[in-house]
C-alpha cells in the first residue's frame, strides 16, 4: 500500500521531490511484486493465500512451482482476461477447479494445511 500512496504523492507535489518519491513507489512496487512471486514459487502462498488458508502448487508433484513458474502463472492470467474474463470464471465449472493460467502452468490451488 505504501508504494502506491508514494506514487499517488510523487505526482502530486513539486517536481523533483515528486520524482524522487515516485521513483522510490516504484521501486517498491517492482520489490512487493518480485517478493510474491518469491513467496508463491517457494512456499506455495502469499500473504492473501495465507489469509485465506489455501496454497499453490504443482499438479504433478504436489511442490512449490518455483520462482520461474510462479512469473509465467502471473503472465498466463492474461490468458483469464480474454473473452470477458472467462478465465477467471472457469474455475466455478472446471473439474480440477483451475483458471487458464493454472491450466498453462500445470498449477492447482489447495486448502493449506
């Protein structure tokens, strides 16, 4: 949340101490991202998954997916915003409960232990 009140300010006020504190939202932004993905690729959960009590893992195996797997998942959700958001619908039918993206990264989401 902090990133993105820095960057709402930054704008907001004078030039270049608005540049800077937008520069500073940014970094912060790409950090919390980076950090999450670090999260699900190795333990399987976010801080939102971890509220919710449910994890991400290999449909294989049942393992992490990995830092790598964990960027191409969030890249494959593009995939569930086409056609008016099927995607992300399509658990609520789908058998193994997955979205697009879980399909793509051969991903399913579990309650947590």
């Amino acid at each position: 949340m902090i990133p993105y009140i820095l960057v709402i300010i930054g704008g907001a006020v004078g030039e270049s101490f608005g540049a800077i504190l937008a520069v500073i939202g940014f970094l912060g932004l790409i950090a919390v991202a980076i950090w999450q993905l670090y999260q699900e690729g190795t333990t399987g959960q976010t801080i939102g998954k971890k509220a919710v009590g449910i994890r991400l893992l290999r449909e294989a195996d049942g393992r992490p997916l990995g830092f790598g797997m964990a960027f191409v998942r969030r890249l494959a959700h593009f995939l569930d915003s086409l056609a008016c958001y099927i995607g992300w619908l399509w658990p609520l039918w789908d058998e193994k409960k997955q979205t697009f993206a879980d399909k793509v990264c051969s991903s399913v989401v579990v309650k947590a232990n």
